[in-house]
C-alpha cells in the first residue's frame, strides 16, 4: 500500500507538471480587479471516500503495527472561500481504523480496530495555483489545509485472541489535507487529496509509548461543487492576474474602437464640408452658387434670375408703393417653412421633406417682391468657429434654394449668428434643439 501510495502521487505530480497552466478564460466573465465578492460565487461542499489505515507515505510516527487492515473511509465539508487562495471549511469525518502485529507476543495488543462515527474539524485551506502569478485559471490546482477538531472513536483491542472493548471517546485531533484539484467546469471539481490525522493517544488502545499522539492516513477521492448563482464564477477557480488582464484587454479593445469610429468620422465629416464648400461657390459673382447656376461666366454686373441666367432687358413701369402690408396668411407661409425646414445632421444641405414650404416661401416673394432676411442659429455644442460658419453655410443654402425657385437674390440677405442668440436653454436637449433653427423675417 505504501508504494502504491508513492506511486500515485508522483503520477499526480507529473500531471501537475504538464497541465498547470491550462486555461478557462470563461471562469473570470464579469468581474473586475479589485471587485467584492457579491460578484463571485463563495461557497462550495464536497464530498468523498477513500481509504483510512494507521500509516503514511511518509514512514514517519509510525507505532508499532505492521500488519495494516485498509477501510472505507468517508467525508463532507462545507467551504466559504474568502480570497481565491484561501478558505475556510468544516469537515465531517467517519469510517473505522485498524491494524494488527504479525508475531504479537502473548502479552501485547496483537490488533486494534477503532470505529469513528463522527469526526468535525475547522481547517484553513490554500490553493497554491491561485496565488502563482505566473498562471492564469489552471485546471490542476495544488491545495494543502490545516485544521483542528473534535473526534468520537470506539477502540477494541485483541489481547490473546480476547477482544477488550473501551469506552467511546470524544478527543481532540489534528488533520493535516493536500492533494490537487481538477477544474472540470466553473462549477466542479475532482477531488484527489491525502490527509494525515493526529489522533489522541488512546486512538489505537495501548497505552503511552514513544508517541503522545497516533497518526493514521485518510487517501481520497471526491468532487466539490460550487454553489450560488451559476452567471457568476467561482472564486475558489478565479486567479487575480486572469480578472486583471482581462479588465485591461476589453478596455483597450473598447478605447481602440473608439478611436476608429471617431478618425472614420472626421473623415467624412472633412470630405462633406469639402463637398459643401465647392457647391456653395459664386465663381462670376452673380449672387447664385455654381451648384444652382445654369449660367457660369456671367459677366460681372450683370442681372440673373435665380438659374444664374442674365434677366431679359424689358421696360419696367416705376410703381410707388408707399407701404409693403405682411398679411396674416404670408406670416403662415413662413412660419411653415421655418417649422418644416430640416438640415443633414452636422451639415448645410437641405433634406428634402423641405423642398415643398420652401417653394411656397419662394413663391410669395416672387409674388409680392418682399425682402426677406435668413438669420442661421446653432446650439453651444462645438467650437464658436465651426458654429459661426455652420449658421452662416445653412442661412445661404435656404438663400441659394429660394433664388433657384425665383425669387430675386438681392431682396434676400443671409446672416449666421452661430450660438450667440439662444431662444433656450443649451442645459438641455429640447433647448439646443430650439436654438438649432434659420429665422425667416418679411419685410
């Protein structure tokens, strides 16, 4: 049994060797370096059987018998992880202990058995993978735990082939437990342990010898289960240099997507305003940008309609008009297109839901020959410099449209405020969107 002992844990450590630092990155979703532990799951029990007799792989306190019997043993314990490499359980321990001397003498104890109904220890329990930083999650994971408890033990001895009975006891011992851990899934672990038990003398019946103490051996095998909410990981399987890594790569990945959507975003704002700048020239001057004027090249001085085409010479009856009346229903054409007119976001270019009232606008100042006045406004949000500019280029473009439908570009005169003019306030989405507007003024 010895050697097959050694043997077992030196295959266990091979497999250690080999599998340590095997990875579960989906052990550490949601949580965050230095995060409280409502964001992990904390507590676990266990369960497992093997095999109790009075030796060890160690060869050491050993008390005399050599001729060892093997039992089932079996435990349970209940877990609160306090730190991914530190817990704290408490253990129930029950089986029988026995062992027998090959050539007792006719005076001496020639065999033991010791029944243990019940044993409960409070030990601390380390995870060494948890504390190496040079691993992340790993899936074998060495633990080792100290403790101190009570034990209730019956022990009958043999003496001339008459078995002596004692008193059941209830004593103080020692359980001394490692072993590895094996990470199935966040939720489960296998459980391969040693554990070393430091009994009171009176454990296997003689009477004071060499020890103060009898020692037997408890080799197991078992699974842990983590319990609580299964969305979160299990402490007892997180690493803090996983949860720290982790928390570094998606705020890079975030920060690096940003950047992206902001430098494709600048460049196409760049090309729109390049685009506008070169629709809204006036290259011959005649008060009608190159995208509307169907006549390029005219000579400077020259009369155009609103196509930018020269206006035929015709003898015009001088009128005296003593007062321009702005009737109530001129007052609604404007106040329709004011409320109807809609730019592309961040630009100068009219949407075309638009179009309609801003004919009628056209159509009025081609009717009574009214001068009109566009003032462009924005909201605080940005530069003064590009706000100026953006209010000036909106006023213009409603211009430029009305002189396409028209109307006489002299009689319209176009002005960008940018943000110095609110009608609201910019403390608030419903005010920027009021002060975001072109005013129409007849007169």
């Amino acid at each position: 049994m010895r050697s097959f002992n050694k043997f077992t844990f030196i295959v266990a450590a091979g497999l250690l060797t080999t599998s340590l630092n095997a990875q579960d990155k989906s052990s550490i979703q949601g949580t965050t370096p230095f995060g409280s532990e409502t964001q992990y799951r904390t507590w676990s029990i266990g369960v497992n059987a093997g095999v109790l007799n009075q030796t060890n792989i160690f060869g050491f306190n050993r008390d005399g018998f050599n001729k060892l019997d093997h039992n089932l043993g079996y435990s349970a314990y209940v877990k609160k992880q306090v730190a991914p490499s530190f817990g704290i359980k408490a253990q129930y321990l029950g089986g029988k202990v026995g062992g027998k001397y090959r050539n007792p003498s006719d005076t001496q104890i020639s065999a033991f058995e010791t029944k243990v109904p019940w044993s409960l220890a409070l030990s601390a329990e380390w995870t060494m993978a948890n504390a190496n930083w040079r691993f992340f999650n790993s899936v074998i994971k060495p633990y080792a735990a100290l403790g101190l408890g009570a034990m209730n033990f019956e022990t009958t001895t043999t003496i001339n082939n008459t078995n002596n009975k004692a008193d059941k006891k209830t004593k103080l011992y020692v359980p001394l437990d490692f072993g590895l851990k094996f990470a199935v899934t966040n939720d489960i672990n296998i459980d391969l342990g040693y554990q070393l038990n430091w009994a009171n003398q009176d454990f296997d019946g003689k009477p004071q010898g060499q020890y103060k103490n009898d020692l037997f051996s408890y080799a197991h095998a078992g699974i842990e289960f983590a319990l609580g909410n299964k969305t979160k990981p299990a402490l007892a399987n997180s690493n803090p240099v996983a949860t720290l890594v982790n928390d570094y790569t998606a705020k890079y990945d975030e920060l690096k997507a940003e950047r992206d959507r902001l430098v494709a975003a600048n460049q196409a704002l760049k090309s729109d305003i390049d685009n506008l700048y070169e629709e809204l020239k006036d290259d011959d001057g005649d008060g009608v940008a190159n995208k509307y004027d169907k006549c390029p090249d005219t000579p400077a001085g020259t009369k155009v309609d609103g196509s930018g085409c020269p206006l035929p010479e015709v003898k015009v009856e001088t009128k005296v008009i003593e007062k321009i009346v702005v009737t109530e229903e001129d007052k609604k054409v404007v106040d329709e297109a004011i409320k109807n007119l809609e730019f592309d976001l961040g630009k100068a270019t009219i949407r075309s839901s638009s179009f309609t009232s801003l004919d009628r606008v056209a159509a009025l100042l081609i009717e009574k020959n009214f001068s009109l006045k566009l003032a462009g406004h924005t909201d605080n949000t940005g530069s003064m410099s590009t706000n100026l500019r953006l209010s000036k280029e909106r006023a213009e473009s409603v211009k430029s449209y009305l002189v396409s439908k028209g109307a006489n570009a002299s009689r319209i005169e176009a002005t960008g405020y940018g943000p110095n003019q609110p009608i609201a306030t910019n403390g608030t989405a419903e005010g920027r969107q009021a002060n975001r507007r072109v005013e129409f003024t007849l007169y």
